[in-house]
C-alpha cells in the first residue's frame, strides 16, 4: 500500500516543485504526467543498461 501511495504523489510532487519561470516548466497537468512517465523509462533503460554492462555493481 505504501508503494502505491508513493508512486501516486511522486508525480505531483514534482509537478508542484517546478520553477516557476524556467522554460521547461510544464502547467498542463497531462502533458506533465506524459513527460515524467517518458523521463521515468528513460532512467529505467539508462539504469537497467548499465546494470547490464557492469553486472557486479
């Protein structure tokens, strides 16, 4: 249950934490939500290649 919790206010979390006028800041709550899943595989892929490449760290 605390899984699922942290995985749902995660995302927002970060939603509510952005800079206020940085030009990467993204206020449409579903165009948000689609970056940060794109962002969140890209960091799985990077972090399950290089497990792959030094597979004793």
């Amino acid at each position: 249950m605390n899984r699922k919790i942290k995985l749902l206010i995660n995302p927002f979390w970060y939603y509510l934490n952005q800079h206020l006028f940085d030009h990467q800041s993204v206020w449409n709550m579903n165009l948000f939500w689609h970056l940060y899943k794109i962002q969140l595989l890209n960091k799985c892929w990077n972090k399950e290649s290089s497990q792959q490449s030094h597979p004793y760290l």
